[in-house]
C-alpha cells in the first residue's frame, strides 16, 4: 500500500512515461537501440515507396487525363468521372455484384477458418493434425490461374468430373460457368476450400497461447470438450477474430480481381461484372484512364469508410479495435 502511494504522483494524476513525451529522451532512446529501428526499415521504406508516393496519381481521378499532357497538364475535371460513374447503367449492376460477393464471402469464409482452428486444437493425435494441416494448406499455394483452371475442368458440361457424378446418379448436367445464379456459389466455395486452411493459422497461433492449466482446471471441474471450447478456446481467440472481421470489413468491396476476371463468361457477366473488373475494362481496354481511376477511388472510399464503422462498433461492443 504504502509503495502504491509511493508510486502515485502528487495531485492523484498519473504522468506518462516514455521516449515520445521529451525530445532529448527520444533521440537518446532511438540510439540506444537503433537497431531495433534499423530493422523497422525497409518495412517503412516499402511502404512509403509503394503505398504513399502512388498516392501522388490519384489526382488523375480529378483530371481529364492524357498521357500526352501527363498527370498535371491534363485539365482539372472535378467530380465530372464520380459522376459519370454514379449515373451510369453500369452502376447499379456493378456495385449490388461487388457488395454480394463480398458479404457472401465474408459470411462463408470467415467462421470456417476458426471451426477449423477449434477442430484441430482438440485432435489428440499430432501426426493426423498434421496430415490434415497440411492438406487443408495446400490449396493457399495454388496459383489462381491454375484454380479457375481446374474450376472449369471440373465443371465442364459434358467432361467435368462433377456432371459426371450428377449424371451418374441420374440428374441433368448442368452448365455452371454459363448460369448466372452459380457464379457466386462458385466463388465463395472455392475460395473458402483454398484459404481456409491458410486462414486457419493465426487462430491456431493465439490457440498456442492458451494457458493448459485453464483447460485442466475444467477436467477436474467435469467441462466436456464442447464446453471447454465455448468458455475457454473461443474468449481466448475472440479479439484476434474482431480484428480480423474488422480487417476483412474494411475489405469488403475489394472482390479480388483475377478470381471474377477469369471465371467470368459472355453467360455470366450479369453477376460476375464487378467494380474491379469494370475498372479494368474501362481504364485498360476502352483507355478511360481517370474515369477508371474515378471508380476504384469510389469503391476505396467506401471501403474505407466500412473500415471506421466497423472499427468503431468493435469497439464500443467487445472493446477490440485497430486504435
């Protein structure tokens, strides 16, 4: 008690400590571990070099640009490409597409990699855990091209492996690649088959870092395995999960773009068409390079935004959050 009282400043405020407060101090911290900054280096020098310096040409989404005039010579447009965009009939379409693959993503594939994590902590048996994470790793390593290959192989009218078995047990083959109403089940399938191993990973890291004597202690109390997982395994993975999910809100209207691009036919391209392919064809094909610039600075900003709203509900609600 009497060290607490020590300890406490005068007036009942507590000052902070640490090189940031004094300058002098903080000069003579960062020398007297220099090394540690040296390390931080090339990390910040990667990110400034290739994530603050472009930022420089997101004023071509303001200009009619031209590469003739190059990025100040073209004319200052304004809001004129937003709202090109906003007006056009490619709006609607594009953006309900975006958002649907994006929930049905997030929806799908953000509790499966944490049900696996959870089932894999709980297998007695270290060569079979093994064996079943690195099957479930593998798909990660696949190039995407040789995914969406393989998705088309396997699903191909008359020869895919899949309407094979359907016909086999006396169904219709179906056309999956030529049907709108498969492509998003299509994508969000395979994309939960090849990351959620992968995404497995830093649930089965913060695992790691359960205390065994909580899980003892439960034994000794009668827990069943459910109940151990509900009371112990998963308030201990919860605020990585929240940073996560708010990580993965943040990214929701960044449908990744190689994926839809080549799974994407002449059938389909009515939920397959989404913000980032329209920008490809608008800013690479049709070379409309500041409308393009337009909409994906449009579907960043909504990005961000989702990012602050869902950082701030964790916050309030769980009391993890990014800052």
């Amino acid at each position: 008690m009497k060290a607490a009282q020590a300890a406490a400043p005068s007036g009942g405020k507590k000052h902070r400590t640490g090189p940031g407060l004094n300058p002098k101090r903080f000069w003579s911290y960062m020398k007297g571990h220099y090394w540690l900054y040296l390390f931080l280096l090339p990390a910040v020098l990667y990110l400034i070099i290739f994530h603050y310096v472009p930022l420089y040409g997101v004023q071509i989404a303001f200009r009619d640009y031209s590469p003739k005039f190059g990025i100040t010579g073209s004319p200052w447009v304004g809001l004129e490409h937003f709202k090109v965009f906003i007006n056009s009939y490619f709006f609607g379409e594009t953006f309900r597409n975006t958002l649907l693959l994006s929930l049905f993503t997030l929806v799908f594939s953000f509790p499966v990699p944490i049900i696996l994590a959870l089932l894999l902590n709980q297998m007695p048996g270290k060569r079979y855990r093994r064996v079943v994470q690195t099957v479930t790793y593998a798909p990660y390593f696949i190039s995407m091209v040789v995914i969406c290959g393989m998705i088309r192989i396997f699903l191909a009218p008359s020869s895919g492996l899949v309407n094979n078995l359907i016909t086999m047990f006396g169904g219709q083959s179906i056309n999956f690649m030529g049907e709108p109403g498969w492509f998003r089940t299509i994508y969000v399938v395979s994309g939960v088959w090849q990351n959620t191993g992968w995404n497995a990973i830093i649930y089965l890291a913060a695992l790691s870092g359960v205390s065994p004597e909580l899980h003892e202690a439960a034994v000794v109390d009668g827990a069943s395995k459910l109940q151990r997982i509900w009371h112990i395994d998963i308030p201990s993975i919860l605020p990585t999960a929240m940073i996560l999910l708010i990580l993965n809100a943040g990214s929701l209207m960044s449908v990744g773009f190689e994926k839809a691009f080549l799974l994407q036919t002449g059938s389909n391209i009515s939920t397959s068409e989404i913000i980032s392919t329209y920008v490809y064809k608008a800013g690479i094909e049709s070379q409309r390079y500041s409308y393009a610039a337009a909409v994906g600075l449009f579907n960043s900003v909504i990005n961000l935004v989702l990012l602050l709203v869902m950082n701030a509900v964790s916050k309030k609600t769980t009391k993890s959050s990014l800052w």
